[in-house]
C-alpha cells in the first residue's frame, strides 16, 4: 500500500516548436510543479535526460503542455468506487529559461524553468489611465485578467474573484500584475463573516496568485473560512497502524519551525504596527501626530490615553480623549525628557517640556475637545491607524478559535510601542469640484488608511504559526486551501490507545505554498503550512 500511495500518471507531457508537437515524457527525468499565494504565477521545473540533442532546436520560449494525476487525489467521497476520478492538473505552460546545463558524450542533462504564458504577457503589457467607476472599469481585476493578462478562461472557477468594493486610482503605467496588487489592500470584502460573537466587521488584506485551478484574487479571511479538503495523520514510526492501512493520507515527515523568533514576529508588525497617512496638498490634514509630539513618549502617551481613529474597524476599541484627559497628556511629567542630537552632545539637547504647549497655541480648551471629540490628534486630521495583535485577531475569520499566544502577553503586546511603521499617501483632494473636494468620497482617505494598516497587520498574524509536511503526492491540493492536520504529543508511545493530539500543531492550516515532485520512483507533496490561531482548550 506504500507503494500505491505514490501512484501516478503523467498523461500528457509535449513541446511545440515551429508548429510541431514533441513528446518528452520519455526525457523527462523530474519535475517540480510550484505553487503559492504570495505568487502571481505558477511555476514548474522540468529536469530533462537527452540522449538525442532535442535540446539543440530549442530557443527557450516554446510552449509546453503537461498533465498528471495521482492516485491520492480521489475526492473522498468516492474513495470506495470502483471507477473513482483522480483530480488532474492539466496546464499549459511556456519555457522562460534553460539552465544547468550537463553535457557528457552521449547525453545531455538540462531544467527547462517553465511559468504560465501570462508571465510573458505580464512583461510585454501595461495598464495605463484611470480604473474604477468614474472610468468606467469598476472590475478593475476582472478587466485586468481578461484584456492584458489575456487569460479570461482562468476565471471562470468559483470563487475566482471574490465580490469586493470599488475603488478609482490611476496607473502610471504599471504592469498588469502591479495594478491589481496596488488594489488589494485598498479594497474591502463585500460579504464579510468574520468578528468573534457573530459580529458583522469589514476586512480587507487580498490575495492575488494562481494554482491549478487558475487566478484568484481572494481575501486572506475568505480563504480561512474555507472547508478543508483532506486530512492527514502523523503516525509514529513502527506503530501497527504505520505497518498497514492506506499510507496516502499520513504525514512522512514534519519539518517544525524555530519555536519562537521575537525579533521576525516584531519586525513584521504582528504584536503591534503603525500606518500613517500623508495628504500632499494639505499636510495638517494627514494621519500623523503634530510635530510638537512626534517623540515616541508623546506619542505613547497619547495612545495610553485611549486616542485610536474612530473610523476603526473595531467600533469598540475607537475612543477619544476628553479635555481634562489632553490637559494632563501635555502637562505629563513624561513629555518633559531631554532629547540629545546625533552622538548624544549635551550641549544641542532641548526638553519636550518647553514645546508641550505648543500643540495648543491659540486654541481655547473647548476648541481643543472639540477636536479630540472629532478623533482629530493636535494639528492634525486624523491620528495614525495603530493596530495591535488583540486587535486584529478580534476581527479576523480565524483558521482556528483560540489565540495563538497567551491573552496576558496578548495584553501586554497593546501597551509596547509600534514596532512595524507603514506610510502610505491619502487620496484626498484628487477629484476636486466646486462643491465637493473629494468628489463626494470623502471618507476615502480614512478607509484607505485604516484598510491598509489592517491588511499588513491580518498577514503577519496568518504567519504567525508555520509547519511543513511531506505527504504522498495528491494533485486535488492546491494554494490557498485548507488542510487538517492529527500530529500526536511528543512523547507518546507508539502502542498507546489513548493518543494525544499536540494541541499547537493539529488542525486547520492554509496552505500557503507546495511543491508536487515528479520522480520515476512516484510522486511527493510538500505542502508549506500557515496559521493565525490555535483549536480551543
């Protein structure tokens, strides 16, 4: 049954060349067939045997058409049918590159790097000119897909382009897959599920990348609400059940991750990150603290005050300070440290106490409330989009139920500083009238900023537990699906009956990469998992 488990087919493998089919199954020693979200393309790398010199009328960007199947990916539900349907990967693809060449005297060895045609499609085309409503593209995805990419047979899967906002921008003459990935933080899901308690909350942060079933532009919370497709069991070595049963659906390897890494989870803005937004014709109206308090003790000040946009996604966690509150923000003994210039020289230093005012100058206090009531930071429009691990996770559609790290350092995350800063430039007075100075959207800038800050923060936390696993190779998996995994605790005992799942690493993963490899042996997956939480105690 091992053996079985490896099964496959390469049912169809050809290149044409001036017009001429060429069957290379024969040649083809292995391929690696690659796949991710974080691509816009697939990717396969074929390892030719030539004892023919083929590879001397190549030029390098002929078409190549593959097809294969394996015996593990049966649908489960006809697992038990005689005449079962084997899922088959079956696409066509154009050589970009020839490379580590091997010559002997009778035979040549060479990776033909193939990618899908549109990669080429991608370099050759640009979008230039406005997208949106006003320009009469709102599909901006679809548009793009279908009229520069050429590829409109690759949407036509469910769930190929989930139902988002609108949005106007103008390309500069970017690449295809430039447009559509400016879009994919600035847009929101239409029919969002996510919030814990059943609460309705919008989210963003898409996804644009290709798999077997073709292009996808999908929310990161779309693809964690999805059903799983298969499960697979670790099972010790030398256990009855590892010496018999179905090896198809059983882990070979896990490869763990570095247990924890503070330092990666810092930089990429997981525990907390910072967006600020900047309106070139009008800088007062930005989302960044006055430049009297731009220290980071002000600035940590002000948000242990409980400032955050009310335009957050997250209504309850938005408040605003009130006047005695600002009061006592300025005059706070922690705004009154010495700051030294490059090389800590004494004698240039200056104290933050004799600027505190300043933020105030020529305002009464009910003018100041006022501003704060409008969530407005001194001087500004608006303050910075902050969002912080408990934040996000409250929003989120999570994979599991349970956080991934204990509530009380959750907790204590919220209250360090930004540790992930993000500038982006505010749409505002783009589309000016006499009326109207937005245009109407006048709410734009501050969706734009809040969208954004959340979309960086929801990727960090779906990175935030990894795990890679060898399985048999199975064509039904694909990028952006889900998998369940059963990993027993570590020190369980082979002939227990009781086993033990490790709670951290069993369960729903995305996966957000694998690798299908090709050998005459029989065929491997290796599937790069990710996670945002953990299965609830």
């Amino acid at each position: 049954m091992a053996a079985q488990a490896k099964d496959y087919k390469v049912v169809d493998a050809y290149i044409v060349h001036e017009g001429t089919k060429y069957d290379i199954k024969a040649m083809i020693a292995e391929f690696d067939w690659m796949e991710s979200i974080d691509s816009p393309f697939v990717r396969c790398d074929m390892t030719i045997l030539d004892s023919i010199q083929f590879g001397d009328i190549l030029f390098g960007d002929e078409m190549v058409k593959l097809c294969f199947e394996t015996y593990a990916s049966i649908d489960p539900a006809q697992r038990n049918s005689r005449n079962a349907k084997k899922t088959r990967i079956d696409a066509d693809l154009q050589i970009y590159k020839i490379g580590s060449v091997i010559k002997s005297e009778r035979a040549k060895v060479y990776i033909l790097h193939c990618s899908s045609p549109e990669v080429y499609l991608n370099e050759a085309n640009r979008t230039f000119g406005g997208f949106g409503p006003h320009a009469q593209k709102p599909d901006t995805v679809r548009y793009v897909i279908s009229n520069k990419l050429k590829a409109p047979q690759k949407i036509k899967h469910k769930g190929a382009i989930e139902p988002h906002s609108n949005i106007n921008f103008i390309s500069p003459n970017w690449r295809p897959v430039d447009c559509i990935s400016y879009v994919t933080d600035k847009v929101v899901r239409k029919e969002s599920k996510g919030g814990k308690g059943g609460k309705i909350t919008t989210q963003s942060g898409f996804l644009f990348y290709e798999n077997r079933l073709g292009f996808n532009f999908q929310s990161i919370d779309y693809l964690c609400e999805q059903e799983s497709l298969e499960t697979y069991t670790y099972t010790p070595g030398g256990s009855a059940e590892a010496a018999s049963g179905d090896n198809a659906y059983r882990i070979e390897s896990v490869t763990y991750p570095e247990r924890m890494n503070h330092l990666d989870k810092m930089r990429s803005g997981l525990y907390k990150n910072i967006t600020y937004g900047l309106v070139i014709p009008a800088i007062s109206e930005s989302a960044i603290p006055n430049p009297a308090a731009t220290s980071s003790v002000a600035f940590d000040k002000l948000y242990e005050s409980g400032n955050v946009p009310a335009g957050s996604s997250v209504p309850e966690y938005a408040s605003s300070l009130s006047g005695s509150d600002f009061t006592n923000y300025l005059d706070s003994a922690k705004t009154s440290t010495n700051f030294f210039s490059a090389g800590g020289e004494s004698s240039r230093s200056f104290s933050m106490e004799s600027f505190t005012y300043a933020m105030n100058f020529k305002n009464t206090s009910k003018q100041i409330q006022t501003a704060e009531n409008q969530s407005k930071a001194g001087g500004t429009s608006q303050p910075p989009a902050v969002f912080s691990l408990g934040q996000v996770f409250s929003t989120a559609s999570t994979l599991e139920k349970a956080p991934p790290f204990d509530a009380k350092k959750i907790e204590q995350y919220s209250q360090d500083h930004p540790t992930r800063m993000k500038v982006r430039i505010l749409p505002k007075y783009t589309q000016q009238t006499s009326g109207q100075p937005n245009n109407g959207a006048d709410n734009q800038p501050q969706d734009v900023l809040v969208t954004g800050a959340y979309a960086a923060a929801r990727l960090a936390l779906l990175n935030t537990l990894t795990l890679t696993i060898k399985v048999a190779g199975n064509t039904r998996l694909y990028a952006g699906g889900i998998v369940k995994t059963v990993i027993p605790e570590s020190g369980t005992e082979n002939n227990s009956e009781n086993v033990k799942q490790d709670k951290k690493y069993s369960g729903r993963y995305l996966i957000r990469g694998l690798k299908h490899t090709y050998k005459k042996t029989g065929m491997s997956t290796e599937l790069h998992l990710c996670r945002d939480s953990v299965p609830a105690p």
